[in-house]
C-alpha cells in the first residue's frame, strides 16, 4: 500500500489516502512503457517532408549526347540529381510515422507510469482546484504553495474554463482530464497533480476494468 497526503490550496494536509499498488498493475512493466512513449512520440511527427525525385521534374528523357567520342564525360538525361534543376537523389516522400497499440496494452502503460510516479513522490492530490475567475497569479499561488515548481501535469475530474484559462500561461504546466491521461502525457512532465475528484475517479474506473 502506498499512502499519498491529500493537502488544500494553502499547502496543508488534511487528510491521507491509502493506494493499492495492485489497482495500478502491481509493478511497473518497463518494457510496455518505452513502447507507448514510442507509439505517442511517433504519432506526433507529421512525415510531411517531400522532394522531387528525377521521375517528377520537368525534361526530355532523351540522352543529352553519345557516350563516346566526344570528349566528355558521360551523361543521361537533363533530370539527373548532378544538373542544376535535375531531380534529388534518394528524394523524400511523405510517409506515415504512426504507431498502434492495443487498448489494454495502452491502459497498462499509463498505469505503470502514474504508479512510477506514486513510488517517488511525484504525484501531489489536492482536495479541490476551482476559481470564480481566471487567474494566473492565483494559479501560480497554489502550485508554490504546493511546491510544484517543475513541468506538471494538472489532473481534474471535470472540465473547468477557469482553470484552463488560469494555467494556459505557464511554462511546463497541462491541463487533462483523468479519463484522457496517457503514458506519453504523464512521463513528458516532472509531476501531476491530481484533484481529489480526479483521483478517486481514476481508482474507481481502473477497479473497474480490472
């Protein structure tokens, strides 16, 4: 069991939870966790990149001259890569990055990296986050007073404008909610702080799948 400290905006704990390893997988399957940061990593790249290979320019397929006799050295068509406006050798095409994992496989990789995350400390629960307005300076306030003060991954249950509009301006911080997380999201920051709604949702829904 793993006991986590339950604090208010002010930095104070109020209450303690208990966690059971087993509601996260048991252990951290490291394996399963590379290959989804590698699937995330992946299906962030575009594959867009292109160039024209001498098959797409423009120009006579024709041989420029004979091969012998003339005293130069010999050479094909117009559209080959060594002339100016020839094609490019080995030229880019667009390709598809994208990786795929199972949804059970995805499931199991984000439970290893939140209980990764459980065993060093890194995961901060808050008994409620909500502004009448937003707010940044208010915003900041409470991640000091919690003393986050590296890239952090802020948990809710429910989606909230205010909190959003509140963190939108600082460096290193997201915003998510829990049925959204993802091994790629939670390993790319230092943190997550959860609130306490978001918390005891992600138990309830991970005790239900299992």
């Amino acid at each position: 069991m793993i006991t986590i400290q339950v604090q208010n905006r002010d930095g104070k704990e109020i209450e303690s939870l208990k966690v059971d390893e087993a509601i996260f997988g048991g252990h951290i399957r490291y394996a399963l966790l590379k290959q989804a940061i590698v699937m995330y990593n992946a299906n962030k790249r575009h594959g867009t990149a292109a160039t024209k290979s001498r098959g797409m320019v423009e120009g006579s397929t024709r041989k420029i001259y004979r091969q012998k006799g003339t005293g130069n050295a010999r050479a094909g068509t117009v559209r080959t890569n060594i002339r100016r406006g020839g094609g490019v050798a080995f030229a880019k095409s667009v390709r598809d990055f994208g990786k795929d994992m199972p949804r059970k496989q995805r499931q199991l990789a984000r439970d290893s990296a939140i209980l990764a995350k459980l065993k060093v400390g890194n995961i901060v629960v808050i008994d409620e986050l909500k502004f009448d307005k937003p707010k940044t300076r208010d915003f900041v306030k409470v991640l000091g007073n919690l003393k986050i003060d590296r890239s952090c991954l802020v948990t809710i249950g429910q989606p909230d404008d205010n909190i959003y509009k509140s963190a939108r301006n600082v460096p290193g911080i997201a915003i998510m909610k829990y049925t959204d997380l993802n091994a790629g999201d939670i390993c790319n920051r230092q943190k997550m702080l959860f609130t306490k709604e978001a918390f005891m949702g992600l138990i309830e829904k991970d005790k239900n799948i299992s």
